[in-house]
C-alpha cells in the first residue's frame, strides 16, 4: 500500500530511448542509405533490344554499394554511441 503511494507522488518523467543527438546521427545514415541507392539507380537503355554496358560502371557497382554498408555502419554507430550529456552525469559520481 505505501508503495502505491510513493509511486503517486512522484511520477517518473518521461525520457525517450535516445538523446536528441543519437536521433540526428540515425538521420545522417538514412540519408546515406538513400543516396548510395540513388547511386545504384540508372544505367539502363532505352530500348530494351540493346545492352547498355553503362551498368557496370565503378558508380553502380562499387561506390554505390559502399556507400550503402557505410550507411547502416553508422546507423549502428547513431544507436550504441552515448551522448556527451550522459558522459559528463557519470564523471561527476
């Protein structure tokens, strides 16, 4: 009974699952995931009787891909990296 009643006191405040800056990151590799497959787009012709050789191009099969896995990379970088505001809580204890 007297820890329901603690519990009605104080309510916990409400925190997200990441700080402001991990959020940001995660925004810069989506948009690194997205431009590696604007990257891979393309290549093709107009008539579909001809091969364009243009398809396997260094953009198309080699950057674009890289630049895909450095994105997701980062994504898992954005999520396990501790914010600085968390870093300077735990040097003060």
């Amino acid at each position: 009974m007297a820890q329901k009643q603690s519990d009605k006191n104080n309510p916990k405040k409400f925190e997200m699952a990441l700080h402001k800056e991990n959020y940001w990151l995660l925004a810069i590799s989506f948009a690194l995931v997205v431009l590696g497959f604007i990257l891979m787009v393309g290549g093709g012709s107009e008539d579909p009787a001809v091969f364009n050789e243009e398809i396997y191009g260094f953009q198309r099969i080699t950057l674009a891909p890289m630049v895909v896995l450095f994105g997701f990379l980062f994504a898992i970088y954005a999520i396990l990296k501790r914010p600085a505001v968390d870093k300077k809580d735990d040097s003060s204890k």
